[in-house]
C-alpha cells in the first residue's frame, strides 16, 4: 500500500473529544493488516541509520515502535505516564492546552552517548515530543531523530521541537 492509500483510512470523526474538534481516528490503520504493515515499513525507513534504540510515546508510540523494533531490530524503551514504570525514573513536566502533565523513563534504559530515535502516532502542540526529548538526553542519549506516523501542522508542535523529525502524513 502506498502512504496515500494508509492515511486515506483515517477516519475523521466530528466532535470528539468535545464540539468543535475534528478527532483524527487511526485505528482503521492498526485494522488492517496490510495498511499496518506498509506504515510500519514506512517509519523505520525514516529512523536514522546510527539509531540503537526507540523511545516509545505512550500510548500508541508503543505500539508503532514494537513492531518497528521486529523488522529492524532495535531496543525499545517506554516514555510514560507518572507511576507507571516500576523502577527508578527521571521524570520531565510539559505544558498542556489546559495545565501540565509529566513523561516518564527508567534511569538505567539509556547508556550515555546511545543514538535514540523518538516514535510516536501524532505530532500536535509539541509538548509531550519535547518533553520526550528533554528525557532522552536527561539519560545521556542523544537523540538522533523523531519519527511520527501524523503532523497536525496547524498547531505548529514542529516549533517546540529542537532535533529533526520526520512525519508520513501532513495535516495543514
């Protein structure tokens, strides 16, 4: 399948989460097996060669960065929500539309100097892909770049972000 025909599954689904919002529904992606594959083969053609390791964005970063991890061997390590990582973490706070919220690593995921590559669905205000930046190097990974499978460019979330990224699909 060629991107056009992955991205044109994307359900766009009106006022949801509130009115007003036009919610950009991806499951149709994860629904069919040969959509899944081809974006899965499309990202990794993305991520940086010199790349050891996929910080995974909670929640559906996980799920795009394990099967990336299957075809391109790599590591996998998880960003995630306060009090969800069992071990001893490094913890970095972003703004929100309405307040803040706070990623999440394991201190011990990320070897000094480790090429790391940031996966994620969407990249909106930039917020939680800088704070997953800020993570990364927090361990003394660099980041190497950033791949997401959407960029909702009217937000400008590419503004926030320090490192290169790479996004399939544009929605202006």
């Amino acid at each position: 399948m060629t991107n056009e025909q992955v991205f044109g599954l994307i359900a766009d689904v009106p006022n949801f989460p509130k009115a007003g919002v036009t919610f950009k529904d991806i499951t149709p992606i994860f629904e069919s097996p040969e959509a899944f594959t081809a974006l899965v083969e499309a990202l990794n053609a993305e991520v940086p060669a010199e790349t050891k390791t996929l910080a995974a964005i909670e929640s559906r970063g996980f799920i795009l960065a394990a099967a990336m991890a299957q075809r391109v061997p790599r590591k996998v390590v998880l960003l995630r929500k306060p009090g969800k990582l069992p071990r001893e973490t490094f913890s970095q706070e972003y703004e929100l539309e309405y307040g803040t919220d706070t990623l999440e690593v394991h201190v011990d995921s990320i070897s000094k100097g480790e090429k790391v590559c940031i996966v994620d669905d969407i990249l909106a205000t930039g917020g939680t892909a800088s704070a997953a930046e800020q993570l990364v190097e927090k361990t003394g990974g660099i980041v190497s770049g950033m791949v997401f499978m959407m960029e909702l460019a009217f937000l400008a979330g590419a503004k926030k972000l320090k490192g290169q990224f790479s996004s399939l699909h544009k929605v202006e």
